[in-house]
C-alpha cells in the first residue's frame, strides 16, 4: 500500500513523510517543486491525477491533506472524490485549534470528507515552535516578536509532535473517524516566550503586542487571499478571549513532548545575530 502525503514540503509534511519514511512505508511525497515523488499543484487540477498514476500496483490507502490557504474548498473537494474513486479508504486533515463557526476554508471541506463515506481524522494543533524559524528577521534583528493576542496564553506545540499524531492516524487499523486537538506541555503567554527567547538567546526580546487590524495588515503585506485573513482575524480575537486556553483544558487533548526551550536552543543559530558570535 502507499501513503500520500500533500504539502510535504512544508513544516509538518516534511516531518509526516520522513517518521513513514523511516517505518519503511511507500510515501508518495508530492509537490509542485522538482525532486518529489511526482508532481502536483493544488492549482492545477490537471495534476491531481497523477499520484494515483505513479503508484502502478501500489494503491493508495491513505491521504494527508494540507491545505494551502489560498485554495478554493471545491478544489480539494474534488481531489477527495478523485481519491475515492481510485481506493483511498481515509484521509487526514490538517487543521487548527479553534473552531471557527462559519470556517469559509475548513467548514466546506470537513463537510465533503463527512458526505464521503470514508474514514477520516482532523487534527487540530495549536501554534507551532517553528512559526518563529520560518521568518526569523523580526526576532533577530529587532529583538521583538508580535502578536495580536494580547497576555492570552497559547499550547505552542512542535511540529514533531503533530506528525507523530499525523503518522499514526494514517496508519490506525481499522481507520477511525475523529479530532485530535495536539498541544504542547507549556501554556505560555508570547509575553513568556519572549522571556524563553531572551534566556536562551542572552539578549533581551520583547512582545509588541498590537491590534488585530494591525496584525491583518501585517498579513496583507504577504499577500494572503482577504478571506484567509479575515479568518484568521477571528482566530487572533478567539485567542486572546482565552480561546487556546479553553482548548487546552480539553481532557481529551494529546500533549507533545518538546517544550519551547528545547526547540529554541536546537536552532540559536537562526536568531543570532553576527555580533552576537565570539571571533
């Protein structure tokens, strides 16, 4: 049997393919970057065909969905239906913690899998450690990190963790259909994560905390599609009301091992700064 795994150059794909890489299963990882299993391009619907071509006589049983925001819901919708029709008994869905009422993006996808008949999981982390490694020049070089979300605190979980959750909802036998919100060990403030960062980094960093019209602005500056950023809007307001906290006290969370410090002083190096290295 085979895997496939979308986004699998992203943060958390890369992490999915390598731990099935690793226990020796056939991984179909896909992008629309040369070098991957074969091609595909959410975008190019063309292209949607092509895992299921590659495999020859290795079917696939099982689907990793991560879903890039810019990407109409019929989109994916489609490449489900495609899916099933060519054997794919379950699916995995990359979410996030909070679930907002009336989700443009998620709602109509999760609605699809449901309508399918097929098993599938939605796993709903909190904010990932490695959100701050993907663009580490404000951190770096400005000593600040901003956020919208006031003194709330957060689960930030590590990627590491949530494709060990990922891996084993793809492998369950038999497939179940369920939610899997995945946390970290530490509740903490971004006011607490500054303070992690100084620690580690021996220089202070502050939390800039601003409004969430300023953090969409933000976002806009990105080019992120309005609606997206109008989501994740309400996903900043939701947040600093004590939205994580509440998904937190879910008994039925799964906790990750890795703490905030750890994975800051795996990677000092992406925050510090020449002047910071002894010659």
């Amino acid at each position: 049997m085979s895997i496939l795994v979308t986004g699998s150059t992203g943060k958390t794909g890369r992490c999915i393919v390598s731990l099935l890489q690793n226990r020796s299963f056939n991984v179909i990882a896909v992008s629309r970057q040369p070098g991957y299993s074969t091609r595909f391009d959410w975008e190019d619907r063309a292209t949607y065909i092509l895992p299921f071509e590659a495999v020859h006589h290795a079917r696939v049983v099982s689907v990793h969905l991560i879903i890039p925001a810019h990407i109409p819901p019929q989109h994916v919708c489609e490449f489900i239906d495609l899916s099933v029709s060519k054997g794919v008994k379950r699916f995995v869905l990359m979410s996030g913690s909070l679930d907002i009422p009336g989700d443009p993006i998620q709602g109509p996808i999760r609605a699809h899998l449901r309508k399918s008949g097929v098993a599938f999981c939605i796993l709903r982390p909190s904010r990932f450690f490695e959100n701050f490694s993907e663009m580490p020049e404000s951190l770096r070089d400005e000593d600040k990190i901003v956020s919208a979300t006031g003194t709330a605190s957060i689960g930030f979980v590590s990627c590491e963790d949530v494709a060990q959750v990922a891996v084993d909802c793809l492998l369950a036998e038999p497939p179940h259909c369920i939610e899997h919100i995945i946390v970290g060990p530490e509740l903490l403030s971004f006011n607490e994560v500054a303070e992690c960062f100084s620690n580690s980094l021996q220089r202070r960093i502050t939390h800039g905390s601003i409004s969430v019209v300023e953090q969409q602005e933000l976002w806009s500056m990105f080019g992120l599609p309005d609606e997206f950023i109008r989501l994740m809007g309400s996903v900043e307001e939701m947040t600093a009301t004590g939205g994580e906290e509440t998904v937190y006290a879910a008994e039925t969370k799964i906790v990750g091992k890795k703490k905030l410090r750890e994975f800051v002083r795996e990677n000092l190096s992406l925050w510090t700064r020449t002047e910071d290295v002894d010659p």
